[in-house]
C-alpha cells in the first residue's frame, strides 16, 4: 500500500491530491507494463506517448506556461516508485520543455509545446559536453552569426538524455558577449538540422536513451534564440533552479520502493525459526530507510513550495532536498539489496533494478558534491555582513 500519508501536509492543496490519485492510477495500470530496459528508446517512445494520451504530461509542458513544481514532484515520486524509465519519460519532456516553457517566445512554445504535451515529440535538454559538466562556464561549443540571419553551431554534447529520438533540441553554446558564463546562449534545434549528427550512443548501468551529438557548422536561424543573446547561463540555471527538486522526487520515490520491499521481505522471509524482521539489525536498517525518506519528502516538498510560493531562486533547498534524497535513495537501495539476500544481486530482480536505477541521481543535473559546494556557499552568504 503507497505511503499517502504525506499528502495531508500543508505543503499541498486538494488539486495535489487530486493529481497525485490520477497519477498513481495510470502509473498503477501501465508504467511497468510499458517498460523494458531491454529496449529504452521504443519504452520511452511508448511511455511518452502513453502519458500525453492520459493527459498526465500537462503538468510537464503546461499550456499556461506555469510550471507547478510540487506537481512534476510529485509526478516523479509516484512514477519512479512504480519504474525508472516512466519516471524518466515524464522528466525529459519537462526538462526538455523547461527553456522554452519559462525563456521562450509565444512562436517557439507554440512550435514545441503541442506535441511534446501529447508525447507525440521528444524533447532534450542539451548542455554537457565531454570537458564541461558542472562547470557551465567551461562550454566549449561556439554559435557564430553569419550575417544572414542564422548562427552556425559547432561543437559536441554528451550525456543527453533523449539524444537519438528526441525531435528537438535545447542547446546552449557561448556566443562571446563576454567571458565565461555571461558569454553562453540557448537555441531551439530541431533534430533534423543539417549538421546535426548522433555521434554515439551511451550505455549505462540502467539503460536509458543517451546520447552524444556533434554540431558541424549547423545552421540556426536567429528566431530560434531562447531568450537573448548572452542569456544561456540565465536559461539553464533558471530551468535547473526548477528541475533540481524533482530530480530529488525522483529519487524519493526509488527509495520509498525500496522500504516498501525490504519491510515485505523482512516480514515474511524466515531464518533459524523467526523472521528477519524479528532480528533488530533488520529493524534497524528498515527504521534508517524510513526517517530517511521522512527526511527527504520534506526537504523536497519544501523546495517544490517554495518556488510555487513565488520564490525567485530555490537553489539552496532545492541542493539540500537533491542531495539528501539522491543519498537516501542509494543507501535505501543497498538495505534493500542487502536483505534480500542472493535475490538482491539476481539480475532482473527489482532490488537489484533499484540498485542500478538510482546510482545516477547521484551524478546528473549537479553530483552530489557540487550540491555541498552550493549548499556551503549558499550557508556562507547567509551570514555574510548586510
């Protein structure tokens, strides 16, 4: 039985509840059903478009360009309990969206939104390249005009989730207003871009669409600028700001499915006469998963209310609440594994799918490490004089 405690918080209104109760009945009927990590690509295709036919991708890509964040959370908590790539489908088509929902035109929302909504177009979030991650700064792809109306895009992105299936692109390269991060802009590029090519695809330890794309010269038009020139760092970190959370309900939702099977296990496997539950290590580690995913719910659904508060910037509980999550989950995971024994590591088994699922969370969209260096600087500039 899902944990829906939680929802009488009062971080949330009736229409959370209304929402979270729909998303748990599709997710329920079809999320597993429609994954296969054996084939991510057609899973994410069929799960997109699975979730634009119920309606449940309004909340990802909104018609009246407001973003609810305590809605995508809890979209990802209840999606990734019940399987990664659903969780994965709905987030990408958020994260995806995001420069263009919050920085973009009427034209350009008008031209993506539609059918990413209906699932029936991918979307990606295009910023890491193989010597920029965290550091933003350090963006190496140029976008160069060239005095008719277009810019040429040039340069390498990796690490792309939807890359190789996704219809659109959001790329951010420097322009060269001035250095570094204030040098940096955002661009609309459909996949069918002449010069434009999937470079290679990425396998990883829980299989999902991921790609490295190379730009050769790639002609964009100028209407295609997301916000203005020298805005892209503005664009990524305004949409990160948003997504951070929800990548913190993702792993939430992982390690409330771990509690749920390590308490079942330990309730009903016996050993030497008695249950594993009756041993106290097994209590000990079922009572750490559970004030650690407390933890996490609050950390996250603070942040989410936050920023639907009318918050200008979340960045440091939105740190907080992925940090502490995407941990939380990965130790959830390890009990879960642990006390499940040789199942635990049998591949195919959901214990050890949830043990490679929530590995990642730790790395993307800001390891956890450079969580700490946010949240320590968030803390330094807290006590700072004036």
């Amino acid at each position: 039985m899902p944990d829906r405690d939680f929802l009488a918080w009062p971080f949330f209104e009736p229409r959370h509840r209304d929402w979270a109760a729909e998303v748990e009945a599709w997710a329920a009927a079809h999320a597993e059903e429609l994954s296969d990590e054996h084939d991510a690509d057609g899973s994410t295709l069929s799960l997109a478009r699975a979730m634009g036919e119920a309606g449940l991708l309004r909340a990802a890509c909104p018609e009246d360009g407001r973003l609810d964040v305590r809605s995508l959370c809890l979209a990802r908590d209840i999606l990734a309990r019940h399987a990664g790539l659903a969780d994965f489908a709905f987030a990408m088509q958020g994260l995806g969206t995001g420069p263009i929902t919050l920085f973009g035109t009427p034209a350009q929302r008008e031209r993506v939104l539609p059918a990413a909504r209906a699932g029936t177009a991918l979307a990606a979030f295009a910023l890491s390249e193989p010597e920029a991650g965290s550091d933003v700064a350090a963006l190496a792809t140029v976008a160069e005009m060239d005095g008719n109306g277009h810019y040429r895009l040039t340069g390498r992105k990796t690490w792309i989730s939807n890359g190789g299936i996704a219809a659109t692109y959001v790329v951010f390269a420097r322009t060269g207003e001035a250095p570094g991060a204030k040098g940096l802009s955002a661009f609309l590029v459909p996949a069918d871009t002449p010069g434009l090519t999937i470079e290679a695809r990425i396998d990883v330890t829980a299989p999902h669409p991921l790609a490295t794309l190379a730009f050769d010269a790639a002609r964009i038009p100028a209407e295609n600028l997301i916000g203005k020139p020298g805005e892209g760092f503005k664009v990524a970190m305004g949409t990160l700001d948003v997504f951070r959370s929800t990548v913190g309900a993702a792993a939430l939702g992982f390690a409330r499915r771990a509690l749920d099977m390590t308490v079942e296990r330990a309730s009903t496997r016996r050993l030497f006469g008695a249950t594993l539950f009756d041993q106290q290590m097994s209590q000990a580690a079922i009572a750490d998963s559970a004030t650690e995913v407390e933890a996490s719910a609050l950390l996250v659904y603070r942040a989410a209310w936050l920023k639907d508060s009318g918050a200008s910037r979340v960045t440091r509980e939105a740190s907080m609440a992925k940090l502490h999550a995407t941990e939380t989950a990965q130790r959830a995971a390890d009990r879960c594994v642990q006390i499940h024994g040789g199942l635990g590591v049998t591949r195919g088994h959901k214990a050890e799918e949830l043990y490679r699922e929530v590995r990642a969370l730790r790395v993307y969209e800001g390891a956890s490490e450079i969580q700490r260096v946010v949240i320590a600087r968030a803390e330094r500039d807290r006590r700072a004089p004036g």
